[in-house]
C-alpha cells in the first residue's frame, strides 16, 4: 500500500539534505517563483495546463480530470524515471499549487515506486503565505550599515562575515548593486517573488538572537522590493554611518565600474536623466567621450550623495552612530564596526 507524509510549509526549510524537493506545476508557475532548491517536475506543460484548466471552467470539473488523466497517464513512466534520476536515494518531497490533485497524483505514483515520499499540505500558495507572514513581521536584531555610495559598504560587509558577524546580503539575493548602474556585471534579477522566497530562506538560517548586519537600501533595488514589514524593521534598528572622503569614494567607483564597456556605462547614465538633470547628464557624457572617467563618475557621484542623504533621512533609525576613515581599508573598518557594535550593545 502507498504510503505518504505530509508536511507543513515549515518542514519545507528543515528538510533532510538528501530530500530532493519536486516542484511538479508548469514551468511557466515555477519560473514565477519557487521554493529555493526545488526541481521542476512538471505535470504538464504550459499549454496542457491551459487546456486542462480551460476545460475546467468551460465544460465541467470531470471532463478536466479525465483530459488530465489521459495527458498524465500516457507519462506515467517517464515520470518514475526522471524521479529516480534526480533522487537516485528515492527520498522526494513533492508539491503542486494547492497541494491537491497535481502533487496527490505524482506522490502516489512515486510511492507506488517504492520512494519515500513527503507531500506538503497546501501546496506552493501554502507555503508562500508562510513566507509572506514571516517576512511582514521580523524580529530580529539588525545593525544597518550605512555610508554614501562608493564607501564600500559591500567589501565591509563580506569582512564583517569573515570575523564571525552575521550578514544579510540584500543586493547579493537582488542581482543588483541598488543604482542606475547597479545591474552591471550581476547576473538577471529574480522576480519579486523569488526575490522574498529567498530572502525568507537565508533570513532563516540566521540567529535572531545575535546582530545582523545589513547594508542600509532603498526598498526598491532595481527591479524587486524588499517587503515592507521588513522593511520597516529594518528602517528602525540602529545604523552606523560611515564617512568617507569624496574623492577616496570616486576613486573607488572608478576602479569598480571602469571595466564596464563604455556604451554600457552610458545606456546606465541615461536612466538616471530625469532625476540626474539633463546638463549634468551632457557634462557627463562629454567627460566620457573624452576619456575622463573620474570626472563623469564625480558629476554622478554628487546626484548619488544627495539620493542617499534625503533617503536616510526618511529612516526612523533607533540610533544613528558614525565612524569616519581616510580611506577604504575594509579589515580594519570590520573590526572597529564590530568594536563600536559591542561598545553599545547594538
């Protein structure tokens, strides 16, 4: 007789590492957004979906069933084989959108094929109203790492890793640096709703009894949202400040984005034109064109300031402490970080 265990969203982020973790919706559902490390194993395909879900709304509920049933059992043996070579141990968790017909099916089948089989209970929608409530109210103990563009807040924060601190990487779970032209050399950004299923999971591997640094964003970064519970958390935990000089920031920028084709550099800067100003746009073009670098990412740089300062002023930070360095030495900005954190009891 097939045996099944269900499981709760919960479970999904306590599964054993040898569980392979089955999504077995439509590519175009899974692309959407996923579990993080689930493997799709659809049922059907985009258009057997559409048809079966049509049938469904244009005919009757059993007509659907039987339709699927042909489409599904003309498959049933393909679908035992893909299974054994993605859990070549037959140990499978298995959900569809609902936890209802999709997953049950596919779970009895591989159960049927002596796999240790898991179901969750209320499928992917059960498991995204997990994370939804998760992320809306946080409670854990952020430090916010602030400093005007080019300070270098992103190597800090990979020392701060490196001595032991906790680390929530924002833009690193973005594909995106946060600006105009952020997006270069980073891989495409997830949709938003991927971008919370993973926040959510690396928010879970942390302890909420010990400080979190995070690097002080915008809500939106490029393309996604951080949701706004979070946000808002965020946005009132205390922020250490760093204060960099001007000119030690543009070198820094230069040396960070100076690999970038020029065009590419460009097509970023005309993103910016409205909100940059038009006559600063031409200067910096016209610096580009005629090779100086440092003068366009200055022009840039001076917009950037500004952004910073009127978005951190629209923080309810608990407490605003600052830290002012010569230059970007990030080791030795990580240990008088950690330093002034244990200072004040952040």
């Amino acid at each position: 007789m097939a045996v099944v265990k269900k499981i709760e969203p919960l479970q999904l982020f306590e599964l054993e590492p040898d569980r392979v973790l089955l999504d077995v919706r439509t590519p175009a559902e899974y692309a959407q957004g996923h579990v993080p490390g689930a493997i799709n194993m659809p049922l059907f395909s985009n258009e057997e979906r559409a048809e079966v879900g049509t049938l469904y709304k244009q005919a009757n509920p059993e007509k659907a069933f039987l339709r699927g049933l042909d489409i599904a059992g003309a498959k049933m043996s393909s679908y035992v084989k893909e299974a054994m070579q993605l859990a070549r141990n037959r140990k499978v968790a298995v959900h569809c959108w609902r936890g209802g017909q999709r997953s049950g099916s596919i779970a009895t089948l591989l159960s049927f094929a002596k796999f240790d089989v898991q179901v969750l209970v209320g499928g992917y929608k059960a498991y995204r109203q997990y994370v939804l409530a998760q992320l809306a109210v946080p409670n854990h103990r952020f430090v916010v790492l602030g400093g005007k563009t080019g300070s270098g807040k992103t190597l800090i924060l990979n020392e701060l890793k490196k001595n032991g601190e906790q680390v929530l990487d924002l833009e690193g779970l973005a594909h995106h640096k946060g600006s105009a032209f952020g997006a270069l050399g980073e891989l495409p950004q997830p949709t938003v709703e991927q971008f919370e299923n993973n926040l959510c999971l690396e928010v879970s591997k942390l302890d909420p009894n010990r400080r979190i640094w995070v690097e002080n964003e915008s809500r939106n970064i490029g393309k996604v949202f951080v949701p706004g519970g979070f946000f808002d958390q965020v946005k009132s935990s205390p922020l250490v400040h760093l204060e960099i000089p001007f000119e030690v920031r543009n070198n820094y920028l230069v040396q960070e984005y100076g690999v970038y084709p020029k065009q590419e550099l460009v097509d970023s800067l005309f993103k910016i034109t409205k909100r940059m100003g038009g006559n600063n746009v031409k200067d910096a073009l016209e610096a580009f064109e005629a090779g100086d670098t440092s003068k366009a990412t200055a022009i840039a740089l001076h917009y950037y300031d500004k952004t910073y300062t009127h978005s951190t002023s629209q923080g309810k930070f608990s407490k605003i402490l600052s830290l002012e360095f010569e230059e970007i030495d990030a080791p030795k900005i990580a240990e008088q970080l950690i330093e002034l954190a244990n200072a004040n009891n952040l």
